[in-house]
C-alpha cells in the first residue's frame, strides 16, 4: 500500500516510477531498464532484510552512479552505514514533499 501511494505520489510531481515488490524483482527492472536512475528501497534491515541489504550492495556494485534512497521505520538500524554522495536514508513516516526532494538532489549529482 504505502510502495503504491509512493509510486502515484512520485508520479504525479514527474517522475517515471517502476514498482518492484522483492530485491529479485528490482535487480531485474534494473538490468532490463538501463535508463533507471534511481531506487528507492523500504527496508527494515535489522529483522533479517538479508535480500534487501543484498540488493542495495549488488546496486552499489553494478550501478556505481546510482541514486539510492533507503526508508526505514527504525533509526537504529542505519548507525554504522555510511550514506555517500549518492545515498540517501530517511526515517519513516517521511513526508513526500522531503522525499521528492532527497529524490531531486540525488539525481542532479
């Protein structure tokens, strides 16, 4: 529901949106979409988000100018991971207006 009402949000202000509901599907969109230049990833890294923290590595290793927001409901879980110039962490509930934003500034480099 909350991947849904993103995507239509992102939608309505620009942006082209492809949903993925498992890190398999998102590696997919990725290899078969070259023109992708973002992913957002809703992870809950600290209950096990094993596939979730795999795609973000193998993101970072195959799509080294990638932009990549994580959102997460537990601030914790982010203490230790470095955010670079072209990742992003946010807290949830996070306002769409922020996110937008995060989403511009990330893709502009």
């Amino acid at each position: 529901m909350l991947r849904m009402a993103m995507a239509l949000a992102l939608r309505r202000v620009g942006f082209i949106v492809h949903g993925a509901g498992t890190p398999a599907e998102a590696l997919a969109l990725l290899h078969g979409q070259p023109r992708i230049v973002a992913i957002i990833a809703e992870l809950d890294l600290g209950r096990g988000d094993a596939e979730g923290a795999a795609l973000l590595v193998q993101a970072r290793a195959e799509w080294p100018a990638l932009a990549i927001i994580i959102l997460t409901g537990r601030p914790g879980l982010l203490l230790g991971r470095s955010a670079g110039a072209r990742e992003a962490h946010l807290l949830k509930p996070c306002p769409m207006v922020r996110l937008v934003a995060t989403l511009r500034r990330l893709i502009a480099g």
